[in-house]
C-alpha cells in the first residue's frame, strides 16, 4: 500500500511542478512587462496600458498557485527549536497533527475562497483600470491554490505516517 501511494505522492508532485513552472513563466512574464512599462513611460511618456492591472492579476496567479509546490519541497519556514529535543516518536505525532490542522486550515480557506470566487462571478465583478477585465478568475486561482495546498499537507500527513511506521523508509525524509 506504501509503494502505490508513494506513486500517487510523486505524481501529484509532478503536477505541482508544472505549476511551478507555469508561475516561473508569470514571473518572467511580469518582469518584461515592467520593463516595458518603464521604457515606455521613460522613451515616449506612455506606460503601456493596463501594465497595473495585469501585474496585480499575475501576483495573485503567482503565490497562489505556487504554495502547494513549496510545502512539496519542504520549503516553507519551519521552526524546530522546542520539538528537536523531543523523543522522536513524539516528534513524529506532533509532525503529523500540524500537517492535519494545516490541511484544515487551508481547506476552510479553500471554502472561502470558493465563496469570494463565486459572489464575483455572479455579480460579474471587473478590475476597473486602463484595461478591464473580469475578477472571478483571479478569485478562483487563490481557491485552486488553496485547494492544492490542503491536499499537499494531507498527503504529506500521510507519507509522513507512513515514514513513521518505516513502510517509506527508503525516501530518507526526517520529522
């Protein structure tokens, strides 16, 4: 059962990177669009229209959607300086309940957000700038996003029991 999940863990991972390597195209999209925002006003006194605007919609589509990807990698900061100390069996259980509150968490957010996401679309809310385009979208990248990242800490929560129990103990992951 450990080595089916452990495919299904690592698949999910591989869609996270894609992810991952959508918002490093936002970024790099965002970046050009700066600069010619900025050559623009500088060589012809004309910012290049709804510069603003898009980059505010591409920030969101940026950490939103790359959250899930950061806790895969185990990069989001982590405080250890109490639960080093511990036995390592309670460390584990601790790991595992802080995994479970955070899916919660996020879930709840997901919840949320759907919400948020939903109201915008009804009303037909839109960004209103030098461009106008519509809200919803946006709105519903930070419930995808959010959805990713609850499902990233339940299967994190799962592996690590996994680990805990030694069925994973060829992956090398530490509490």
């Amino acid at each position: 059962m450990a080595q089916g999940f452990e495919r299904l863990y690592r698949a999910y991972v591989r869609l996270l990177t894609w992810l991952g390597i959508l918002c490093g195209l936002i970024t790099f999209a965002i970046m050009w669009l700066i600069d010619a925002n900025a050559l623009m006003r500088k060589l012809f006194n004309t910012p290049v229209p709804g510069a603003f605007e898009l980059t505010e919609a591409g920030l969101v589509l940026i950490v939103f959607l790359s959250l899930a990807y950061t806790q895969s990698r185990r990069g989001h900061i982590r405080v250890t300086l109490l639960t080093r100390h511990l036995p390592i069996g309670l460390q584990h259980a601790l790991y595992i309940a802080v995994l479970l509150v955070g899916a919660a968490f996020f879930a709840w957010c997901a919840y949320a957000a759907f919400g948020y996401a939903m109201r915008s679309y009804s009303i037909g809310e839109e960004e209103w700038g030098q461009i106008r385009f519509p809200i919803w979208p946006v709105k519903m990248a930070i419930f995808v996003g959010t959805v990713l990242l609850s499902a990233q800490f339940l299967l994190d929560a799962l592996r690590h029991c996994f680990v805990a129990l030694g069925d994973l103990s060829a992956i090398g992951e530490d509490p």
